[in-house]
C-alpha cells in the first residue's frame, strides 16, 4: 500500500480458481500451439479458437472437480482468450511438465486406472499429437 499498489486476501477457494484459470490458460494454449508446430499464443487464439475453448472447459471442469472448486461458469473462455490477445507475440512450447500439464496427465492416469474415462481425451490426445506422449493410454491398460 505504502508503494500504491493495491492487494486483495482471498480466501482458500477464490485463491484455488484464479489459481486453476491461470494453470488452464498456460496449459492449453501451450498445449494447442505446440501440437501445431510452436506457432504463437495469438495465432493460437487466432487460428484455433475453438480447438482451445474447447480445451479450456475440458481442463476446467477437471480440474475443478478435482480440486473441489466451483469455476466461473460464464466467460472463461473469453477471458483467457482475451490475455492471449495481449500477449499474441509469445512462442508456445510445454514446458515445466510436472506440474503444468502433468497435473492433467495424472487426473487422466489415475481415473482411466479406476476403470473411469479420461476426464481430458482432448488434452490426452493433443499430448500425443505434440510428441509428449508416444500414444493415447488404453483404459484397459491403465487399470492393470
């Protein structure tokens, strides 16, 4: 406050969702240039609109469920679209895979090893299409 910056406390549940929104956004965007060659995060936004919107809501709601929060049901797209437009000039690479990506990956593993589907097909197969995975996990494979 003394440097006139402003800070908001939040509590534990509005901390998990920006948290998430932020892990989402760098994990899809990440996730979809790099499954088409590195392009940028604008061409990502640009080019692949609905290829990313879709992997949003699909790492959303996963990882909401899996972190017993409630998402903004409304606008999330749109939000994280909106900052890849501000940022239309970053490359896109994976990186930092353990707990980026890796955070989806395990959800995957660990539901497809109680018989359960994927909770993120879209981010599985898009992992393999990026040269991260060799092939998209049986389901039967995982449960043994």
């Amino acid at each position: 406050r003394a440097a006139g910056l402003s800070c908001a406390v939040l509590d534990r549940a509005a901390f998990t969702r920006s948290m998430l929104e932020k892990l989402v956004w760098i994990c899809a965007f990440m996730l979809v240039g790099a499954a088409h060659g590195g392009c940028t995060v604008g061409e990502v936004e640009a080019e692949h609109t609905e290829e990313v919107c879709d992997l949003i809501r699909e790492l959303a709601d996963a990882g909401a469920e899996a972190l017993g929060v409630r998402m903004d049901e409304t606008g999330v797209e749109a939000r994280l679209c909106a900052y890849a437009r501000a940022v239309a000039h970053f490359p896109t690479a994976v990186k930092e895979f353990e707990w980026r990506n890796g955070f989806f990956l395990e959800l995957s593993q660990a539901a497809m090893a109680e018989g359960r589907p994927d909770p993120c097909p879209m981010h599985t197969e898009l992992l393999v299409m990026a040269g991260i995975l060799e092939h998209v996990p049986d389901a039967a494979a995982a449960a043994s």
